[in-house]
C-alpha cells in the first residue's frame, strides 16, 4: 500500500515515529521511572540513546520500533535481547503507549 506519492505506507509510518522520537525524547521522568520494567527499558534501551517517553508512539509503533531496533541496530552492535527483558519492554511500553 501507498500513498499519493508512491511511498510506501510502512516508510511513511516509521518516518513519523522516528520524528515523534527525535522531537520528544525523554525530557521528563518516565512512568513508573522505579518499577522494574521502567528500568530494563532505560537501561537497555538507553544504553544507546535516550530513553524515550513511552506516550510518543502509540503500542502498535512501539511493536515495530522495538522490532527494527533489534533486527538492525541493535544487531549490528552486537546486542541481543533475552525473552525476558524483551517481554519487560513490550510491556512498559504498550502499557504506557499513546492512543494515537
């Protein structure tokens, strides 16, 4: 599927989560900044970059960023995600994710 310019609908859709993500970043505390799965995410997701607010992208996004991280950059680095902590970070997020 695309759209009127002959973009592809996924391109378009991570181009706004990764302006949502450049444009917000993690300004304010994160929910549940002291919960244990608020923690794996900043500590495994902000071991690269800022942490960003959960709210900016809504579960669905945060499926597909979680995804791309994983399979390119996080690759790339090295990096790998237990089940555990990737079932932590699904859950923070999705839990905290816009309704957007």
């Amino acid at each position: 599927m695309s759209n009127r310019l002959g973009i592809p609908f996924g391109v378009c859709v991570l181009a706004a989560a990764a302006f949502g993500l450049l444009s917000g970043g993690c300004s304010r505390p994160l929910p549940e900044a002291g919960s244990a799965e608020a923690k794996v995410y900043a500590q495994r997701c902000g071991g690269c970059h800022s942490p960003y607010q959960p709210g900016l992208q809504t579960a669905a996004m945060w499926e597909l960023t979680v995804a791309k991280m994983e399979s390119t950059r996080m690759r790339t680095a090295g990096i790998r995600l237990g089940e555990t902590d990737r079932r932590a970070i699904r859950d923070y997020l999705t839990r905290h994710a816009g309704g957007h």
